[in-house]
C-alpha cells in the first residue's frame, strides 16, 4: 500500500490477480462486503483502477 503524499485521504493498493473474475469474485466475498459495511469511508468514492504489466 502506499500513501499520497499530498493528500493523506488517497492511498494506492498494488495487487496482482489472474483475471478480472477473480477480482469480482473478491470484491462480492462476504468478508470483503462486511469489511466495506465496517468503514463506508473505505470507498466512499469509486476506484480509479489501472492495469498493467511488468516490463524488464
């Protein structure tokens, strides 16, 4: 995880995942849903998501 220097509120998540159904699969697990229920300012606003790939 990483901050944003200037502003303290955003902060950027890097995870890698094997398809884009794994990662809708995560986000509708029950613990990921009570997780949001827990602290609704944990996505107060939509995700900004950018996909990648490494380069050597």
């Amino acid at each position: 995880m990483l901050s944003d220097d200037a502003d303290e509120n955003k902060f950027t998540i890097v995870e890698k995942w094997a398809a884009q159904a794994a990662l809708d699969a995560h986000d509708n697990t029950e613990y990921m849903l009570a997780a949001d229920a827990h602290s609704p300012t944990f996505r107060a606003g939509p995700a900004s998501i950018m996909k990648a790939r490494a380069v050597f």
